[in-house]
C-alpha cells in the first residue's frame, strides 16, 4: 500500500523511563527498567522477547491494571490511572461470561456505558459480521471452538470503539490453521478500524505479519533493546498473500530478531 495510506498519526499512550520492582519470596525482583515508549495513533507494535522479560507487565501497566514503580504512564497527556474502557484488552483465554449468549456478551460494555437501545443493536451487529458471527449470535461460548471465543472476545473488545486495543498473546492456544486466519482478521480489521493495536506475541512471524513496529525487549529486567519498523504487513494487505514471507528482507529481519532473544540468558518466571 502506498505511503499515504498509512494510518499513523499523533502519539496515543506515552512511557517515560518506566520502572517496576516487586518483592518475591527471593528478594526484590525488577521486572522493568528504563522503558522510555512512545505509541501513535494507529500504530500496530508487535512485543517479542525472552520468556519473563517483562511483555505482560508492560501490557498491565499501558492497560491500568498495574502501576510502575517510577516514571510515568500517559493516554493523550492524562496519566493512566487505571483501567478504562478506551483501552480495550484481549487476553490468550477469552474472557467471555458463560452464562450469556454471544450477542450479550459482546454488548456487554455499550450496555455498562448505558448507550441507546438501538444503537447497541446497531454496533453489536456490525461487529458479530466483522468477526464472522452472525449465525451464531445465540450460543453460549462453550458452544463454540478456541477460534470462535477469541473473534467473540475481539468483537466484545471493537464494539466499544477503543483508541487502542492492547492483545495478550492472543492466538497463542489457537491452532496453526486458525491462528493463521485469526491473524488475517485482525490485520483486516486494524486497516478498516484504523485502530492502535499493541500485541505481546513470542511468535517472530506473527510479529513481522502483523507490526509496523517490532519492539524487542531483554531479558530481566526487561529493557527496549532494539526496535524495527517495519511495512510487510501492509504489502500481506495489498497482495492478500503471505509470499512476503519468502523475501530477502524478511527473512533478514526475522533472523536478526531471532538473534536478539536467542542470546538473551533464560530467566524463569519468579
């Protein structure tokens, strides 16, 4: 796709030297360290890094669950105090409530919010089609598969029209067919939608597939360590094929990420 296209714009959420300690049973754990960040809107940044790095804590802090130790967490120059429906969240599981339908689930939060009767029906529509789920709009969610939770779980999250859409590893529990095709609906849906999009993956593909923004972190304490920007996933949208993947370029890039992690010393999980 051409230059002008490209949705990227002012900055959404910002990180200034970012710290988070803990105590554990083993002493004090610094988790993050001096992560300086800066995300535009309609950005799409992929996180990759060795396990326990650190991925999930910074995805906590940008969402408001957590607070770091020192620095500062802003949305649009307001600090992130805590959780807010302007920063949608999909985890690896899908968090749907069990004892309503598809439809209730994802109206959930317009209903919260107490928007108009018919324009819950309006949205709620539109995204059950977006993510394929019209037909089946009355099923409970164990009536459905792993790849079906996840677009419930991804429509539950649109539907409030976000500014950004934070993604917890999540097609990690998927197989690789739907993983493949759960990663074509979220490209599709973030150049309709042009939405923020920040996804932890340990997939290096998935990253290069999906990110205009690859951020490699360090082992902990997890640090920014190097960042790529780059453009496949906007020539996958172009081409509608993943041929890109046989590139020069990409495997270049691919094998310089590679690299990074696989030189990073393992640390377990505390």
């Amino acid at each position: 796709m051409c230059e002008d296209n490209k949705n990227i714009g002012l900055p959404v959420v910002t990180l200034k030297d970012i710290n988070l300690s803990y105590e554990s049973e083993k002493g004090t754990v610094t988790a993050l360290e001096n992560i300086d960040l800066n995300i535009s809107k309609g950005e799409f940044i992929c996180v990759l890094g060795p396990s326990g790095c650190g991925k999930s804590t910074l995805l906590k802090i940008i969402a408001g669950f957590l607070k770091p130790t020192s620095g500062v967490a802003k949305m649009d120059d307001a600090i992130i105090e805590g959780a807010d429906w302007h920063r949608g969240v999909v985890f690896q599981a899908p968090t749907l409530y069990p004892w309503l339908n598809i439809r209730d689930n994802v109206s959930f939060g317009l209903k919260m919010r107490k928007l108009p009767k018919d324009e819950i029906k309006k949205l709620t529509d539109k995204y059950l089609e977006e993510v394929g789920l019209t037909e089946f709009h009355k099923h409970k969610p164990y009536e459905l598969s792993g790849g079906m939770k996840q677009r419930a779980s991804l429509a539950r999250v649109l539907v409030n029209n976000p500014k950004m859409i934070l993604m917890d590893e999540p097609f990690g529990a998927l197989d690789a067919l739907t993983r493949q095709n759960m990663q074509a609906l979220v490209r599709t849906l973030w150049w309709k939608t042009k939405n923020t999009i920040f996804l932890i993956t340990h997939d290096v593909d998935e990253a290069l597939a999906l990110g205009t923004r690859i951020i490699v972190m360090s082992s902990r304490p997890g640090k920014i360590v190097k960042e790529f920007n780059t453009e496949f996933t906007y020539r996958m949208s172009a081409e509608n094929s993943d041929n890109t993947r046989y590139t020069s370029e990409y495997m270049k890039i691919r094998e310089e990420i590679l690299d990074l992690i696989n030189h990073q010393p393992y640390i377990f999980k505390i």
